[in-house]
C-alpha cells in the first residue's frame, strides 16, 4: 500500500468513531514504517476524531508501527493492545492519552453489508434504464394531443362593426 492508501484507510475506519466519551484534546503521531513509509497523526478534539496526513509537532504521544500492523487494526483484525502485546508498537509520551485513543473502536464494515452493497450493484447492470418508459409516454402523450377536434365548436368570426 502507498502512504496515501495507509492513511485513507484510517481515517475512513477512524472518522465515525465514537469519542464522546473524550473531554480533552488528545494529538498522537503515527509513524509508518515498512511500505508506505511516513507519518500521520490521529487527534480526538471536540468528541470527534480527525485523521490527517501531517507531523504533529505539540503531540501527547508518538507511535511507531509498521504499514501491515495499523492497516489491521483499522480493519478491526487487531486492536491497539494486542498489537503492543507482540511487540508490533512502540509507544512514547502520555500513556493516559494513547489508551483513550486504543479504546476508540474503528468502523468496520459488516460482510452482510459488502454483500448486499454487490448484489444491488448486479441488480443495476441487469435492469434496462429508467429514461426508455419515459420516452414512450412522452410519445403516448403527444398523439392525445394532436387528436382532431371533431366534438368541438366550430369558431365564429365577430363580424366589423361599422361606425354610423
């Protein structure tokens, strides 16, 4: 994955995150290593979280992870913890702050979902287009318009009227 991949799919898994729970302002560094190489951070300010492709320079905490690791965790197949437990992040700076960020569940998407989201998709291609019933109405229509006026009234022409 490139660094703009690595970070788009953070910040789609981060950016609905439920940080209501967070009073404070919270800015942790994120150091990609491996593929992909750089640096983004993730911030929770205003009970939201925001993802960004930058250095944070006034941080509460650096974390230092490979590209494999952080993509897993944001696809929900690993946590925060479980990546410190082997060994797979490396932590420096406030710990309070960083294990309220881990606590943040990122949003992954249901397979059920995924799966319904592709059959409607079928669905689409497999169906003709709206537009062709419509232009055989707008036809339909047009010939009830130029019906003959056989019932109607014949006009009759008001006759000068002249001065005396």
């Amino acid at each position: 994955m490139t660094y703009e991949e690595i970070v788009q799919c953070v910040r789609t898994a981060y950016e609905n995150a439920d940080a209501r729970e967070i009073y404070e302002h919270i800015a942790i560094q994120v150091n990609v290593t491996g593929e992909g190489e750089g640096a983004f951070y993730i911030e929770v300010a205003g009970r939201a979280v925001c993802v960004e492709p930058y250095d944070y320079y006034d941080r509460d905490g650096l974390m230092t992870i490979s590209s494999d690791t952080i993509v897993e965790i944001a696809k929900g197949e690993m946590t925060f913890e479980q990546a410190l437990e082997k060994g797979l992040l490396r932590l420096e700076g406030n710990m309070d702050k960083f294990r309220k960020v881990a606590k943040l569940k990122p949003e992954v998407p249901h397979k059920k979902r995924a799966a319904k989201a592709e059959n409607k998709k079928a669905e689409v291609k497999a169906e003709p287009k709206k537009a062709e019933p419509k232009a055989e109405v707008k036809a339909e229509f047009k010939k009830t318009e130029e019906k003959p006026e056989a019932d109607a009234k014949p006009k009759v022409k008001a006759k000068p009227k002249t001065a005396l």
